[in-house]
C-alpha cells in the first residue's frame, strides 16, 4: 500500500513507519497510509524562510501574479484527475468541481487583483502621505512589506484541493511561502496535488511544502515572523490559538471554524412566490452539496412560525428525491461522509439535537443506497429536523457536521435577529426575501456576529454564487465561534501576509524609501519635456510646468455654453455674490481641468500613449474670471506591466493661482511606452 510522503526541504520524505490507514470514504478500502515520522518540523520551516522567502522577495507583485496564473493554467489541465481521486473522498462530480475548480478559481482571481490592484513593485504603499509639521519637512507613510516567515496553513478534511489553494494564493503573492498541512482523512488528494505543483516546476523552490501526518512538534518551530492558518473546528482553533509558542511570540493567527450558520426567510415569502421555492432550494442544496461537511452549510433555517409547516412539507418532499451512494453512479446526487468516524461524530451530535428538535424527514440509522454498501461506506441520509421551541440551547450550540439542519420558528425581525445572534459568531448568513425593509433591519441587525451575508431575491438568484460559497474578493471568515478571523477579501488577504510599518522622515528621504514622489521633494526640471520620455528614462520627481494662463470671462461663458452646465455660480453674478464661498461668479472646475491639461500637455505623438484617468481630484479655491493659473505636473509613481511594452505613470498635479495658492489637486494616470526593442 503506498504511504504519502511529505515534501520538505526541497525533497520528497518518506515516514520513518508504516504510518495509519486512510480508507475510501465510499466503499472502505484502503486508499493509503499516512505519517509524519522522521520529519525534521523546524528545518522544514527554517528552509521555507531562508530558500523559499528570499527568491518569493525578489519578485514583484505582477511577476508573482503570473506565477499563480500559469499554476492555475497548469492544474486546470489535471482537473479530470483530481476530479476522479476526490472520489474516493465521497464527493459526487458536482462537489468535486466546487472543491478543485473552486481553488483553481481562486488562484486565477488573486492573479488578476495582482496585477490590476497592485504595482509591479516589492512594497506596498498604503493611504496618502501623512503631514506630521507645521512646515511640512516631517511626513509619515504606511508602507507593508513580507513577513519574513512562513505561511502555516493547518487545513479541514472538507476541502483537500480548495482549502490549500485558497490559502496559498494570497500568500504567494504577498511574497511568503507557504506549508501545507492536510488533515488526515483526505490527505491523498491534497498529496497529488501538491505533487502536480512540484512536478509543474512553476513555483520557485521553497514556496510550497506539505507535510502529511501529524504536525507533531511543528508549532514549537514558529517565530514572530511567522503565520498560522487554520480550518477546522471551533474548539481545535482554541486549542492552537493557545499554544505557548503562538502566544508567546505573537505568532499571527487566523482561524476559520465551523459555525451554526443560518438561512432566514422573510414573512413576505409565502408558498407560491419565487423567494419561498429560493430558500427551500437553497437549504436542499446546502444539505446535500458535499454531505452538509462545509463549514458554510444552513445548520439553522429560521421560518416565521406560520410558515414552518409549509417549509416543512417542501424540503422534505425535495429531500426524499436526494439519491445518494456511490457518486460513480450518474443518478447519485449525495455521495459519503469523509469516513466511518465522521459519520459516527455527525449521529452523536444528532443524538444531542434530538433531545430539542424531531425529525421532519431522514432516518439518523439507516439510509438507501446506490451503488454501494451503507454500513462499508460512510452514508448518511439527509436529515432535516424541527425545533418548535427555538429558545432551546441544543440548536444554537451543536453542530452536526453533515447533511442536518434544523427548522426554527420566529415571530418578526428582532426575534429573526435575535436567534441568528445566538449561534455566537458565524461564517455565512442569508436572508430570501422581496422586502427590503425587512432585509435592511436583518442585514444590519445581524452584521456583527456574520462574516457574509447574503440576500437572495430574485434579482440576484440568477447569477447568485448561493449561501455557501466563499468567493476570492470577500472576506471568509467570522466573528466568535466561527474563529475571529478573515481568509481572502481580495487585496485583504494578501495585506494579512505582510507587516504595515509606519514610517517617518523628510519628504526627500521618504520618496527614496517608498519610490514614490512625496511633496515637499525637489523636483527635476529639464529642457525635454517628460511627456517626450519613455518609461524606462523617466524619474520620479521628473516636473513639467505649464502657464500662466488668464481665465476671461467669456472663457467661462463659452464653456457653460458648450458644455451646458450654466449652473448660477457660473452665470449668475449678483446670485454667486449671494455665496460667501464664491463671491462672485468663479470657472467651472471641469474647466480648469481642461486649462490644465492645455497647459502640460505636449501634443506631438510620443512616448505617452494614453491619458486613463483622474483620482483623487479636489477643487480647493474658487477660481474667478481674471486669475491666471500655472500648472505643475510631477512624475509621483512609476510602475512597469509585467510582459507589456508599456507601463503606467501616475502624475501629481497641482494647479495654482496668481499668488501660488493651489486651486485644484489630482492625480494624473497615463499609460507610457517602454523604448523600442530592436532587433
């Protein structure tokens, strides 16, 4: 039988023993063995630091980007195999999907924020420049760079390919290796995986390591640098949260546990319309998807007591057409439990709901099944429970870890929202409802003990993702029980892999820390106009100036007339006198713009390709016909596309009047060409 080796130090290990057996989840047999004896845990770690670290480091955030892109490319190419072990796991062909080609998703959506979101650059500026003195020679600026340790990630049976991938992708691209650790039950697939990452040559050695088995003295090993990932149960996320390791060296930490999530339908929902048919498929499915082992999953599906027996009636009568077995078969839609121990955890849990609640359709102890042998394989009928006196602990504090739920009565939004509180914390809440009174009061009632909320209506259910779907650019995670902690949320996850410093200095020595332009610089005025550079020439700090130039009056005229804006304080004299702010008729702050851009632009074809956009614009000072302006452009941020002949120049402005006071601020984005390569 093989035994998962564990790849560590830039090489494959095999265990020291014959380690313990992992078994199908479907049929019993023994899939493979695993252990993790004879793992040196602190070189592991010591050599994602010294290889792994550095070589992640040299590389910018665009460069990283397309790493992970071509990773992604690479396993989409395996699916089918992957597909095919997740088998052997219980999971039916449409779980499987959410699993791998849900992590495969995730590595194609942070490669995209990388290189949209982030500058092809080693450092992350973050927020404006703060002015720290009256004159303005002391400033600070937020700045995140790497963490020089190594992303841990401890991961859930549920998930093999998903939870890896998504914990590596924001990683990676914030420049930290990652070390794997499965969980047991369903290492074999996260195994494979690993070995088509290797095997890929993509990723830089050091980047990725797995270790399967027991993690042993493994958190001994962290230091202050490092970063801990978990997924997994609530009271395992204590256990580790309180290693003496983690606490003493304030080991960052990031837990995401299972939670008592819950589903609740608006009083405005009856049978007949389509969000009362949205919340019963919604419940289905999150009972079913994966055999209700997501950490997402509806355990509490609250109703309006006049209600309860129509929903009742609808789920049981979808649950009954849930074929479940062998998910080899094509007509099976629930396949097995991860293993026989699980689902004797998901009875004892049940057995504890039971004292609270009464089944509404399932038999806990016995289930039909295709394809296969009930007792062999780890089977468990949907179960869907009712809880008449919702103020029973049971519901609200055990979680079953599977395909159960259970229905609980409510009368109006607070007590909705008072129950959905007594789960204590949760991942994922949704709320099906057309009322968006009624959706407003709950959503904000119950935000802060939720890390997503979802609304379903039916403006949405079309393209809606559903309940328990986590997705690359929001946060996963929640508050209290389920962990206290946040997984991806786009940029957010990358920042949680790097250290903010705040970092205080003159505005010169601050420009050349950063890269990036900070007032108060000298800036660099030549002969050649910077616009007449290419990328590669220009400096940050390189100045255009443009002007004087006078606005007339009928400069103000003309544009309200092309324009159309004749808005009073452009065109109304005694009404604009009337304005303490204006004092008498002032330009059009769009038409300063324009008299701006007249004056720094440089109109002969070049190097600058195209003009992208403002940010960041403020009109400070009214301008009144007869002021003369100046313009000043300074070159504040260069930033090179990775693989593109082009790269993007974003450019302080600062337009002034006669007495030097600044009238108008912004930013100026182009697009500049890198010089011609000649063959």
């Amino acid at each position: 039988m093989v035994v998962l080796r564990s790849y560590v130090s830039g090489s494959w290990s095999s265990p020291d023993d014959e380690g313990a057996p992992l078994r199908d989840a479907v049929t019993g047999e023994e899939v493979a063995r695993i252990s993790s004896a004879g793992i040196d845990m602190g070189a592991a770690l010591d050599h994602g630091r010294r290889v792994g670290g550095p070589v992640l480091r040299e590389l910018t955030f665009h460069q990283r980007a397309a790493l992970l892109k071509a990773l992604a490319s690479h396993l989409r190419e395996h699916r089918e195999e992957l597909y095919a072990l997740s088998a052997r796991t219980g999971a039916t062909l449409n779980d499987a999907r959410f699993d791998v080609d849900g992590g495969i998703g995730v590595l194609f959506g942070y490669a995209s924020k990388g290189r949209r979101e982030l500058p092809n650059d080693r450092i992350l500026i973050e927020g404006n420049v703060e002015p720290l003195s009256k004159e303005g020679t002391f400033t600070g600026q937020h700045l995140c760079t790497p963490s020089r340790g190594v992303a841990v990630q401890i991961n859930a049976f549920n998930f093999p390919v998903w939870g890896p991938l998504e914990k590596l992708a924001p990683a990676f691209l914030a420049g930290v290796p990652s070390l794997i650790k499965p969980a047991s039950q369903t290492a074999y697939l996260t195994a494979r995986l690993v070995e088509l990452i290797v095997e890929s040559g993509i990723l830089p050695e050091g980047t990725v390591q797995m270790v399967c088995g027991e993690p042993r003295d493994l958190l001994d090993h962290l230091t202050e640098q490092d970063i801990v990932g978990f997924t997994g149960s609530a009271s395992t996320a204590r256990l580790l949260r309180t290693h003496p390791v983690i606490v003493g060296n304030a080991v960052r930490f990031n837990a995401e546990a299972d939670s008592l999530n819950c589903s609740i339908l608006g009083p405005d929902a009856t049978p007949g319309t389509p969000e009362f048919d949205l919340f019963v498929d919604q419940l289905v499915t999150e009972m079913t998807v994966k055999a209700g082992q997501k950490c997402t999953a509806i355990r509490r599906a609250l109703v309006p007591a006049s209600r309860i027996d129509d929903v009742a009636g609808a789920a049981a009568e979808r649950l009954a057409a849930i074929t479940v077995g062998n998910p080899a078969v094509p007509e099976v839609r629930m396949g097995a439990l991860a293993g026989l121990d699980q689902r004797e955890e998901v009875r004892r849990s049940l057995k504890a709901l039971l004292d609270a609640a009464r089944v509404v359709t399932g038999d806990p102890g016995r289930v039909e099944v295709v394809g296969a042998d009930a007792e062999r394989g780890a089977f468990m009928a949907p179960i869907l429970l009712r809880a008449d006196d919702a103020d029973r602990a049971e519901p609200h504090e055990v979680e079953a870890f599977g395909p159960v739920s259970t229905l609980l009565p409510y009368e109006g939004a607070e007590r909705a929202i008072e129950l959905a509180a007594r789960g204590r914390g949760s991942l994922a809440g949704s709320v099906v409802t057309a009322d968006a009174d009624f959706a407003r009061r709950v959503v904000l009632g119950t935000a802060p003990w939720h890390g997503r909320l979802l609304v379903l209506t039916t403006e949405d259910a079309k393209e809606s993702t559903g309940h328990g779907s986590p997705l690359p650019a929001l946060v996963h995670g929640g508050p209290g029980r389920a962990g206290g902690g946040e997984e991806l949320g786009g940029i957010r996850g990358v920042v949680h892999h790097m250290r903010r410093t705040a970092v205080q200095a003159g505005p010169a020595m601050l420009t050349a820390i950063t890269g990036r332009w900070v007032p108060g610089t000298d800036r660099t005025v030549t002969g050649e106009h910077p616009f007449r550079k290419h990328l590669e020439d220009l400096r940050v700090g390189d100045t255009a100036v443009g002007g004087p130039r006078a606005v007339t009056l009928d400069d103000v005229e003309h544009f309200a007339e092309f324009t159309g804006d004749t808005f009073y304080a452009h065109m109304d004299e005694e009404a604009a006198r009337a304005n303490p702010f204006f004092g008498g008729r002032v330009a059009h702050g769009y038409l300063i713009v324009s008299f701006a851009a007249g004056m720094f632009v440089d109109p002969a074809p070049g190097p600058v390709l195209a003009n992208y956009g403002l940010e960041n614009l403020r009109f400070l000072a009214p301008v009144n016909p007869g002021d003369e302006l100046t313009v000043t452009l300074t070159a504040k941020q260069i930033t090179p596309r990775e693989g593109a002949d082009y790269g993007e120049v974003r450019w302080d402005t600062d337009v002034t009047n006669q007495d030097g006071a600044s009238v108008a601020k912004y930013d100026v984005l182009t697009l500049v060409a890198k010089r011609p390569v000649h063959d």
